[in-house]
C-alpha cells in the first residue's frame, strides 16, 4: 500500500478498483474485509480531493472562479 500523496488519481483508482473487486468476491475473512474497506474509503477519499483540484484548476482557466 503507497503513501496516498505519492499516488495519482489513476493509481488510486486502479487500487480502488481491485479492492472492490476482492471485497465483492466475498472470499475473504472478515477482518481482512474490514481493512480493505477502510483503504478503500481512504482511496475513494483521495481521488475525490485529486478531483475536486483538478475541477478548481479547470474553472480558474476558464475563468469561472
């Protein structure tokens, strides 16, 4: 697991994805599930933030801010 300020939205989406895809095969145990939930909500977190700066940087271009 990387330092979330060092991953790229793609990064931390790809590893979202992955984790979602483990989280709904539904073959771990629960306290592996637990952790993964919480990477991924810390993930989801983090590539809303990357999203958000990008839209602010977009709209100080056009002029919209």
């Amino acid at each position: 697991m990387s330092d979330l300020n060092q991953l790229s939205f793609e990064a931390a989406y790809a590893e979202l994805d992955a984790i979602i895809q483990q989280l709904e095969s539904g073959e771990l145990p629960l306290d592996e599930s637990v952790t993964l939930f919480e990477r991924g909500r810390t993930l989801a977190d983090h590539c809303q933030t990357l999203l958000d700066n990008a839209e602010l940087r977009v709209k100080a271009i056009d002029g919209d801010v």
